[in-house]
C-alpha cells in the first residue's frame, strides 16, 4: 500500500506546461489532466470530447509533502502566471490524500529511454540500456526537481548544448541557473566541461541534482549550490538558463555580466509568442542571436555574446 497527497488547480489549457513546470520544482512525482480524452484501459477515447479552453491538472507529492506551503507558493505564482495566460492562468480547487495500491510502481513504465539530438540519451536508473559509441547516456529519475529530458524545453537546451560542444573551441566553465535535477549541467560536464556550476534557490533542487552528479559519476566537475545569481562570482563561456521568459527578461543584466565575450548563452523556458521580445532584449546589452528552436509552444534561444574592442 502507498498513500499519497495531490493538489488541484483549474487553469487554461496553454498554461499546463508552465504549472506542470511549477509542480515539479515543488516537489511533484507526476502530473495528471485531460482524463475524459481516456478511456477506461488507458486507450484514447471514442468519440475525442471537444477541447475545452480551462482544465483540470491534478499534481501528485509523496506522503510526507507540506501541501500547505506548495498551495502558498502556487498563490504566490500566480500573477507571473497572469502575465502569461491572463487572470484565468489558474485557480486553487482542492487538496486531498490518496491511499494507492499499485501506482507506485505502475507509472515507472511511462518513462523510457529518450534520444535527444546526435548522442545524448536520458534514461532512469531502473531501465536497462546498452549505449553506442560516443553516446552520452544521462540517468535522471523523475520526480523531486524539473529537468527530466521529457519537457520540450529542456529538450531543446539539449540539443543546443550538444551543438555548442560540437563547435570549437569547447566550453571549459559552464553556469546552470535554475538547475532543478541538474540534467543540463551534468550533460554539459559528460560532454567535456571542465567546471560547471548549477545554481537554484530550492535547497531540495539542489540536494537532488548534487545526488544526480553523483549518479552519473561527474561529481568532480558538476557543482551546486542554492544561491541567487547575483551572488555567483567570476564569468563562463556557456550560459544555461530554462526559466519563465519574465524571469529572463528580469535577470538579462545579471546573465549577461557573468557571460565571457564570445561566449555562448542558451535561454529557454519561453512561450513562442514571447521569443521575439527576449531576443530584442538581450540583443540589445551585447548578444547576437545566431540560433532559435521551438517545440510545441515553447522556444528555445541562442546567444553569442559580442567580444569587447581590443
């Protein structure tokens, strides 16, 4: 037997990203919504219902979760969830304790091997994979932090970061801003950086991504630590950022001063509407946008940051 706690909100159906991304930074295992599109095997329904503009996301924690502070700081997110979605970007309905009795194992066959880009494949620890040569095979569980290889965004970071490995000459001190599981700093110590540093105000996010570093045997050169950017010293020749285009737009000048001229900036995290507007914003403090991706709603950027007059 499992028990469990869940909490659901009503929001819009564009925003389900955006909150399943604010669920899992907290704390969430898994995220369930859309439920009438299924069927009672799991198949998908027929007839499909219409698509309604606001549904249900129900968020599930483990048992010992503090659901109170997860409802605060979801009221708390919600005017950034505004600036997005609008004043209907979410609503709080109901908290509620589960007690289950096969799920905990059920779900696990959900998340298989991904390929991402050329040679970069996430795993988690309990599938079993035979890599080829030259593939970087990453091994990150779900659940506790955000960065699992399944969400558009970090995908794109991936691929970005695979592409600017490829190139020369090869990032040596590579920053991670909001880490979550640290997946985009230990891909980018797999692929030959020398230090990475992976920084996120959530102590557990921290805590799960410095055990994740461990798991993938790059402890060495993967380091984290829960500070606010402004106290991270020194500068990097790649930046990674997959935070909420409000978050990048207000911390442009802080990313930028920590960034080597000539270096390279991934910026990700941002609905595709409001990709034009980032990339306006940092061309304009010294960035060349020489790269962009978009999956679904979401895009992905890329910057070199211009070198200083000799």
């Amino acid at each position: 037997m499992t028990r469990w706690k869940s909490i659901t909100v009503e929001t819009r159906r564009e925003a389900v990203d955006a909150l399943s991304h604010f669920f899992t930074e907290h704390g969430a295992l898994g995220m369930a919504y859309d439920e009438r599109l299924f069927g009672p095997d799991g198949d998908p329904a027929d007839p499909l219902p219409p698509s309604d503009e606001v549904t249900r996301l129900t968020a599930y924690f483990p048992w010992e979760s503090d659901l109170h502070t997860v409802k605060r700081e979801f009221l708390d997110f919600l005017p950034v969830l505004a600036e997005s979605f609008g004043r209907e970007g979410g609503a709080f309905i109901s908290a509620a304790e589960i007690t289950d009795f096969g799920w905990a194992e059920k779900w696990k066959e959900h998340f298989k091997p991904v390929r991402i880009g050329k040679r970069i494949t996430v795993k988690p620890s309990w599938e079993p994979y035979s890599p080829e040569p030259e593939e970087v095979v990453l091994t990150i569980d779900p659940g506790q932090a955000f960065g699992t290889g399944t969400h558009e965004t970090t995908q794109m970071c991936l691929r970005f970061l695979e592409e600017t490995f490829d190139a020369m000459p090869v990032p040596r001190r590579v920053l991670d801003i909001g880490t979550g599981t640290g997946i985009l700093g230990i891909a980018a110590a797999r692929l030959g950086a020398s230090f990475t540093l992976g920084i996120d105000v959530d102590p557990k996010g921290v805590e799960v991504a410095g055990e994740n570093a461990r798991n993938n045997g790059v402890e060495d050169r993967f380091h984290t630590a829960a500070t606010p950017l402004s106290n991270v010293e020194g500068r990097y020749d790649l930046i990674l950022a997959n935070v909420l285009a409000e978050i990048l737009s207000d911390l442009k000048q802080e990313i930028t001063a920590r960034l080597e001229p000539g270096g390279s900036l991934v910026l990700s995290g941002i609905l595709s509407e409001k990709s034009d507007s980032v990339a306006k914003e940092y061309e304009a403090i010294g960035c060349r946008l020489v790269g962009k991706k978009e999956e679904g709603q979401w895009a992905a950027l890329l910057f070199r940051r211009e070198r200083e007059p000799a």
